[in-house]
C-alpha cells in the first residue's frame, strides 16, 4: 500500500480578493440590478496532480518558481486543503516545509523546543529524552536559555531543523531546508537527512532547486511546471528535462532583436550579433561541445579608433567568468576608421560543459575601453554524454588530464601487468 497517495489534486486560489470600496460599490449595484458580476477566474497553483510513493522511496519533487512545488507540500502535510480530488498520507509526518514557523519570540530556546515538538507530535518523554541531542545539532548550547527574539534568524532555522529531524516519523516532507545556516552547518544538515534516509527508511517527498542534491538523494523525481506534472520518472533523466526547461527559458527572457542590444558607450555601439553565420535568435542556438565555433560581432564606430585591443569572453548567466581571449598587441599602431565594421571570432573548439552561457565583448582603444558590455547574446552548450546533473560538479572546463600509473619494478608485477595489458612506466631501484 502507498505511503502517500495523491489523486487529481486541485488547488485554485481567487486572486484579488481584496478590492477597494469604489469596486465593491460598482459591485454591489451590479448586483443589485441583476446585471452580472466580473469575476476573475481563480488561479490553479495545482491542476489535475496525481501520483504514488511506496513506503521507503525518496522522491524529489523540482520545477521553477511558482510550478506549485510548495502548493504540494501544504496539502500533503495537511496545512491546506485541497480544491478537488484527494490526498493520503498513511504514517506519521514530519514536515520540515516552514522550518522555525510558530516559535514564540518571548520563549527560550528551550521552551520553545518543547511547544515546537509537542506541536509536531512528539510526547514530554520523548522531547526529554531527545533534548540534549537537539540542543548539540542546532550548535546553540550556550544560548538555550535565552528568549529566542534574540537569535539571529539562522540561529533559529537550525533550532527549527535539528527539532524536524529528531521526529520519528515515517513520512519526511522536506522543502529547501538543506541550504539553511552556514556552509559547514549545511553539511551537517545533509548528513543528517542521508542518514535518516538509508538508516531508518524514511518515505521522503523533497523539494529543491539544487538538482545535484536530489540526484544523489533521490531515487525518482517529479518535475511540475504550472501546477501540472510534466515528466515522473529517474532522478537524473527528470534533472536533465528541468535544465532543458530553465536554460531556454533564461535566454528568451534576455529578448534581444536584431538590432535591439543595448549600449551606453557614445563612441561604439553593437548593433548585432551573429553565430556560425546565421542570424541569432534568443533560445535557438545551441553549440555542440567539440565543435567549432564562429561568432561575428557587428559594430558601428562614430569616431576613428586608434590602436584597437578586441577582446570576447563566456560567461554563466550569473556572471562567473570562464574563459576568454584577446587581440593584445595584434592590430597594435593601426586603427578601426568611423562607420560599421565587424569583427569575426573563431573559436576552435567549444569545451564547456553543457549549459547557457553569455558572450562578454570589449573594444579598446589603446589602454581604455570605448566598448564594454556583458550578457550580450547567450547560447546553449550541448553535450550527449554527459548528464547535466551530474555534469555540475564536473565544473565548466573538462580537464582533458591523462594519469600515467607508475609501480616498481618487479617480475611478478611485470608480469602480471603485461597479461592485463596495463601500460606503465618502471621505477629502478
């Protein structure tokens, strides 16, 4: 039998419900004449959701902001209610969704910890036997006794957790409380969640913008975008699907024409941009790793520039520099005449991880700029045999590194060697 059983689950919302009395007014007298009301139609954050976990499964639940992710949760921790259709939760349940939400300001650490749990169903004893255990996790020992209006709201995000996970209960439902606290505390909370997971066999429904940490937790995962599910199924394959989703949509948003790229520099404008020779569209260009690249940059100068150093560049969207390359000293002493011109970049061979990047572009002349400009057209980098995913923790640029094994020098090991046909190289001595 399923642990949690979820079956064309709706969730609407009336948007505007506050109106102002000029409104409420017109309204009423609408009413009042039997004319008929405007009503905005309501907001589905869930529409026609159906799915089953079996007890044990570890399931991630991903999609963008506003997919309906945290509409989830609610209804299955039973916080809201559904509009239509059903939802089973059999086991108790341990929502770590607002982690920290009903602590009283006036209360220490401590009492708070006991209304906290006991809020969560846990019984006196239980909280008495598991208190110094809480206390040790959430790193506050020194500090327990005072009102919690005091702590620093990481302070009181790790007491929220380190309480959420001491319940024993079989349905975990997470929803990003792995990135809370510092560095090292997130570790920590990771650590804890893995544990939970493998050594009491939790059924665990999570919710994360960190796709490499629902692959490594997650056996399957569930990708929703507005309040529908769009592909169920292996954890890495539905990663790959929402990288597909997200990288697209983060290029159409930059939204640039032809001749729409904005520029503040009064002496060089970039006018259009072009890959592999066909006119660039947001969304649509999409390089294959390995290959050879060409970018033309089309640009109008409205003075003569002397000496000119051209410089392009990639970056992430969220502008960490990878690579990039210049002229330097190689069109040094002459000069860029007033009107178009273009410059061609070839690229021999594209060797980032898959992706979307974005072009930085630069013209000199001499030492200064007079042409600077970041998140000029963004691309995407493709690559079949590497799963965006796991890709992330490959970082941006393969190595390309070769490992040569070296062992000593020996008959038997020699020997041996050459019958599994290893190369290696000897060490005398």
């Amino acid at each position: 039998m399923p642990a949690i059983e979820v079956s064309h689950l709706t969730k609407e919302y009336r948007l505007g419900a506050m109106q102002s009395m000029r409104k409420g007014v017109q309204q009423l007298g609408a009413r009042l004449l039997g004319r008929p009301l405007e009503v905005q139609p309501p907001f589905r954050a869930l529409d026609d959701v159906s799915f089953s976990i079996e007890p044990g499964e570890v399931v991630g639940v991903i999609g963008h902001n506003g997919a309906g992710k945290s509409t989830l949760l609610k209804m299955l921790a039973r916080v809201s209610t559904p509009t239509k259709g059903s939802v089973n939760v059999r086991g108790r349940v341990a929502p770590l969704i607002e982690v920290g939400a009903g602590f009283v300001g006036d209360f220490t650490g401590r009492e708070n910890i006991y209304l906290n749990a006991a809020i969560l169903g846990m019984s006196r004893r239980e909280i008495d036997r598991k208190l110094d255990e809480i206390i040790d996790f959430a790193e506050l020992s020194q500090f327990i006794d005072t009102p919690i209006k005091r702590y620093s709201s990481g302070m009181q995000v790790k007491l929220g957790f380190a309480i959420a996970t001491s319940v024993d209960a079989e349905v975990l439902i997470v929803d990003e409380v792995l990135s809370v606290g510092d560095i090292a505390f997130q570790r920590k909370s990771f650590d804890r969640m893995e544990s939970l997971i493998r050594t009491k066999n939790r059924t665990v429904l999570l919710v994360s913008h960190n796709i490499r940490q629902v692959e490594r937790i997650c056996s399957r995962a569930i990708l929703l975008d507005h309040g529908r599910i769009i592909q169920d199924g292996n954890a890495t394959e539905v990663g790959n699907r929402y990288f597909e989703i997200s990288d697209k949509r983060l290029i159409k948003q930059q939204n640039l024409s032809v001749s729409g790229i904005p520029s503040e520099w009064p002496d060089v404008e970039l006018r259009r941009v072009r890959f592999n020779g066909s006119d660039h569209e947001p969304g649509d260009f999409v390089s294959r790793y390995g290959e050879p690249l060409e970018v033309v940059l089309y640009f109008y100068a409205r003075k003569p520039i002397k000496s000119p150093t051209l410089g392009i560049g990639i970056h992430t969207p969220d502008l960490m520099y990878i690579c990039n390359s210049d002229t330097d000293t190689q069109f040094r002493g002459g000069f860029i005449p007033e009107g178009e011109f273009e410059v061609r970049w070839s690229i021999p061979k594209v060797e980032v991880m898959p992706g979307a990047y974005a072009l930085r572009v630069s013209v000199a002349e001499g030492e200064a700029f007079v042409y600077y400009a970041e998140n000029q057209p963004r691309f995407l980098v493709s690559r079949s045999d590497v799963s965006r995913a796991y890709g992330n923790e490959k970082g941006f640029i393969e190595l390309g590194a070769r490992a040569e094994l070296v062992l000593p020098i020996s008959a038997n090991s020699v020997s041996s060697s050459a019958a599994r046909g290893i190369a290696m190289t000897s060490v005398s001595g």
